[in-house]
C-alpha cells in the first residue's frame, strides 16, 4: 500500500504545481496508510517531487520511514485526519483567488450560491481564523468535521477526500468558486441559494455517502484508496434539483 500511495503522492503534487496553485516550496500533501501516514517530503518545489522522495509517518507524525524531512504544516493534516474517520488524502496548498479571498478574511461560499458544490463539499467553504504557524487546530478540526474543503486566514486552502482525485477535484472546485464569486463580487454581488433548498443538498450529500463520517467509524480496513466506490456527484445533483423541482 505504501508504495501506491508514494506514487500517488508524487502524482498529486506535480498537478497542483502544473496548475499553479502553490510557489516555492508552498503546498503538501499526505495520505493515510493504515496507523500510518505517507506524506510529501519538505523544501521540494511541488513539481518535482518524486516517489521516493515521500516519507512515512507514525500516528504521531514523526518520520519513520525515508530520508526526507517532513513539512511544518503536518500538524494542520494530522488535525484533519483526528477529525474525520472517512479520510484518505488531505491536501494543502495556496490557489491565488481563493487563498486571496482568505487573506481578505473572507469566506466567499458561506452561504452557498451554487447547488453542485453543496454536495461536493458540503454547506460551505468555512473561513478558519489566522493562527500563527504551529498554533491550534482546534477550529480547522471543527470546519473539516462538517465541510470537506476550509479557507485557512491568511494562509490558504485545504481540502481532503477519501483518495487523491477527490482531493484535487475538490481544490480545483474552491478555486473556480472564487473566480466566479469575484466575477459575482465585481457585477453586483452572489446571491445566495434558498436555505432549504441547501437542506435538501445536503441530506442528498448524506444519502450519497459523501457526508463526512466521524472519526469512530474509522478502521484501516476501509482506508482502501479504490475509488470505484465514490459516488457519482452529478447524479445525485440531478436526482436532488429533480426533487427541489
Ligand atoms: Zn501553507
């Protein structure tokens, strides 16, 4: 399993370089491997981050494994990972228009202003205060127990799922969110969807399976990244707006 998710690590991060979403040596990425964590070495630009390089976490998030350093911002993955049990991927990393509405101090999809991405990700896109680098994470572990994908004050973004596709979809949603919210900003302002027609996206979410679980119902044996499992988000838009009517 280790060596899957090294690839696919490698994989994760040289498409969030490709779309420009991190500079530097900004951005990281981990997986859950049963007890274990695999996670994108530090101090490597993105796009060329290679297999080998990742490393291999305890529960603690110490390397145990590999001969890279791990990145500061492990602590913000391993809060993710405590707070939800259905968790395979979390991924972090800084896209210019969301991570500008986040350094605005601006939560530009809470309430929602579009129906699909209440199922994608949940009843919002949670702006979760500064704190100073290494500071709590009580509050992001708040927002991913409810909402797949959180604004972090100025800082960035970060989003998880089951694997590293849905992690990535879910990165590239918030960021073109944030491109039509500027849009919305510039001619008059987004209005937000019905409250309960957002009800009724959600219990859809939950229905699906793509609400979040909590951290109870985790065990390694469903940390399987076999996507084949996921649930076709457009169907059930289409089932839950057939229903709104
Ligand atoms: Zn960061």
């Amino acid at each position: 399993m280790e060596e899957g998710l090294r690839r696919e690590i490698a994989s994760l991060c040289q498409k969030v370089a490709g779309r420009g979403w991190v500079a530097n040596h900004d951005g990281n990425v981990s997986a859950r491997c049963g007890e274990r964590f695999v996670a994108s070495p530090t101090a490597v630009h993105k796009g060329d981050v290679r297999a080998e390089m990742a490393v291999l976490l305890d529960g603690e998030g110490k390397v145990v494994g590999g001969e890279r350093k791990v990145f500061s911002e492990i602590a913000l993955h391993l809060a993710c990972y405590r707070a939800r049990a259905d968790l395979g991927f979390v991924l972090h990393a800084h896209p210019p228009t969301a991570t500008g509405w986040a350094v605005a101090g601006e939560s530009f999809f809470d309430p929602p202003f579009l129906a699909e991405p209440v199922v994608s990700l949940g009843e919002s896109i949670p702006l979760v205060p500064y704190v100073v680098p290494g500071g709590s994470t009580a509050d992001l572990e708040a927002a991913i127990a409810r909402c797949d994908a959180v604004l972090l004050g100025n800082h960035g973004v970060l989003t998880v799922g089951k694997d590293a596709e849905q992690a990535f979809l879910r990165m590239e949603l918030v960021e073109h969110l944030a491109r039509i919210a500027l849009v919305a900003r510039q001619v008059g302002g987004a209005r937000p969807i019905p409250r309960e027609d957002v009800e009724k996206l959600l219990a859809a979410r939950a229905k699906s399976g793509l609400a979040p679980q909590p951290t109870a119902a985790w065990s390694p044996s469903s940390s399987s990244t076999d996507s084949g499992a996921r649930p076709d988000v457009s169907a059930v838009v289409r089932d839950a707006l057939k229903r709104l009517g």
